[in-house]
C-alpha cells in the first residue's frame, strides 16, 4: 500500500538494508515474480559463496547447460540451491527436485524427487536437463532413486547472506518460524537467492509457484493454511510465476475478487497491448507475435515500464464447472523512491532508484 508520509531520499539513504528501504517506501511487490515453466531445486551443502558458480564443479556445468538451454532452445529453467536440512536430509545423500508446467493452462506444477548419492547429483541434473530436449541422457537409470512426494509442499526461503545480507538477517527468523510451527505436510528449505532482495524475507511456495515478500510472522497462517480474509496478503503477495508482470498484477485482482478458491482454478494469460512511446510503441506490437521464448523474454524486460497494459486471464475449476476471461486494465499511478542494485560491500550506501506503481483500473468478469 503506498504510504502517505513519503520518507525522503534522505531518509531512505539512512536504512541500512534494501528490504527496510523499500518497505519504508511503500513500494508494491506484485509484478517481481520471475515467470518460470521449469524449477530445478539441488541440494547442497553450505556455504554458497560467489565463487560456488564460478568453481565449483558441481555447479558451473549446470550453469552452462541453464544458458545453452535457453538461448539455444528457448527453454527457461529457475534453479536454486537447497541447504540440506537434518530432519529431511540423508547423510552422504543429495535430493534433487524438479517442476515442470504440465500445459499452458495450470494450477500447480508437476514434481518429480529423486534421492542420490552426492556424487551423483551433477549427473542426474545434466541428465534431467537434457531430457528437457530430448537429448540422449542418462534419467532412466535413476529410476530406481526416484520417492514420491507429491503430497508435500515446500516452502522455500531465501535466506542467502552472500549474495544480500538482508536475505540473511530477515529471512532467518522466518525461516525458523515455519520450520518450528508449520509441519503439515510441508517442508520447509532454507534456499538460494531466487531475485526480489529488497522484498526480503522472501518465499517461493511450491507446487504453485507463489512469490511472497516483506513478510511479517502475523500473516504466515493465512499463507501457509489459506484461511481468513485473503487482502492480508495483498501486498506481500509478489506474483504467480506462470504469468509474467502485468498479468501478475490483474491476477492479485481477481484473486482477491475470488477468495481462496482461486488458488485452485487453472489459469493462463496474456497481454494484449501495452503503452509503450518511442521506438517500443512501433516495434512491439510486431515483435510480439514472434514465438521464439527467448525474444518474448527479452521483449518482456524491455517493455516492463509501460505507463500502461491490457491483459487478460482465463481460468477454470478442475471439473470445469467454473470457468471464464478476466479482462483488465493496469495504470501506472505514481513511482517510489526504492533500493536499486545492492552495493557490493555493506559499507557502501544503498544505491537509490524509482519504480513505477501500478493499480487495476478496470477488470471485468465474462
């Protein structure tokens, strides 16, 4: 919710953390989530340094293959680190857990766990990797390591210093809150930076593939047991990852017009036109027709700031009782004053920047 008193920049400057800057400046998290159809979560014992993507071999193959998969094959992957944990965890073992989207229109993602020797986990990765396009790979054989787990959920936070110390310091206590109180057929995971530091504490929650920012302890029940009123969460709720930003922000719209049962339906969207000036207002009503992912994830950063965007959203219940189009309208309404690139020392100042805030102007249920 945007703040009345706006702190000056002055006083922003002053925060010692991202996360306490942009929360002090009211900014909205919805829109941050990054869109993802493929999750990829490797267990890994700690520390998780800068120089573990850089050295480690365990790890800079995996990084190689992430990029060759995109930019070769349009294929986006979100991988993340799991810190191994003593109640989940198997001594000399290492879990790898995969998603997929099981089709454009979805309500969670499918999972597939596996359980291996540590030694044999970059080779289980690579080989799920490859199977992603249908290279000849070595999944087969780790057939026999694979558990079911379907009916758990797991909760990942960030809580990666090395990368932002404000992941550290405020994702720790929620880590250890969830971990202690919420047992239910969920898993809890301390996890790797997943983008949104200045959101810190943050989640993602899995299967569904919910961002969740500036989290406070009072609002953990409604997250985690999906009761109540659901406008507790809406401005800690950063997005859904199937959709991308501007559709993420009329999908909080409808949710909150829905209630909890929304969380259930499948859903798919699409932008429709954007307010784009210059040179983007010509080329993106082109370029977007173009199918290649990669130039529509591109075209998508590119065009993140439009004043604003038409979208649409459909949805369905599982039975298919329940179904329809939301139709929306987003405008930007102001801009805030917030944390920029986190700098690379904690002495350094915090680099200050705007970000553009937007509202659902319109949305219509047909």
């Amino acid at each position: 919710m945007l703040i009345q008193d706006v702190p000056t920049p002055e006083m922003l400057a002053e925060c010692r953390f991202c996360s306490e800057v942009s929360k002090s400046s009211g900014e909205d998290p919805i829109g941050t989530a990054a869109s993802v159809d493929h999750w990829l979560l490797i267990e890994l014992r700690q520390p998780w340094t800068e120089k573990t993507y850089t050295e480690d071999p365990r790890v800079v193959p995996l990084i190689e293959l992430f990029k060759q998969l995109f930019f070769k094959h349009g294929i986006m992957v979100r991988p993340l680190l799991i810190a191994p944990d003593r109640e989940y965890s198997q001594p000399g073992k290492a879990r790898i857990i995969y998603y997929r989207r099981p089709q454009e229109q979805f309500a969670e993602y499918e999972k597939q766990e596996y359980i291996v020797p540590e030694e044999e986990s970059p080779r289980l990765a690579t080989a799920i990797l490859n199977n992603l396009i249908k290279k000849p790979n070595e999944l087969e054989r780790f057939a026999g390591d694979r558990v079911d787990t379907s009916h758990l959920r797991e909760i990942l936070v960030c809580t990666h210093g090395h990368i932002d110390v404000a992941c550290s310091k405020f994702g720790q206590p929620i880590y250890l809150k969830l971990r202690r109180e919420y047992d239910d057929n969920i898993r809890v995971w301390k996890c790797s930076h997943f983008g949104g530091h200045k959101f810190a504490p943050t989640l993602v929650h899995l299967p569904d593939g919910r961002y969740w920012g500036h989290l406070e302890p009072e609002m953990l029940d409604l997250l985690v047991k999906n009761v109540g009123d659901v406008e507790g969460l809406r401005f800690h709720y950063r997005g859904w990852s199937g959709l991308s930003k501007f559709e993420q922000i009329a999908e909080r719209e409808a949710w909150m017009q829905e209630g909890w049962q929304w969380l259930n339906y499948r859903k798919s969207g699409r932008t429709v036109r954007k307010g784009l000036t210059g040179i983007k207002r010509w080329l993106y009503p082109l370029l977007r027709w173009i199918p290649l992912k990669q130039v529509k994830f591109v075209l998508e950063q590119w065009t993140a700031k439009a004043k604003w965007a038409e979208v649409e959203i459909d949805f369905a219940s599982a039975d298919e009782s329940v179904s329809g189009t939301y139709r929306a309208r987003i405008e930007e309404i102001a801009s805030v004053t917030t944390a920029g690139k986190s700098p690379k020392k904690s002495s350094e100042a915090i680099k200050l920047t705007t970000a553009p805030q937007y509202r659902v102007s319109y949305l219509r249920k047909g």
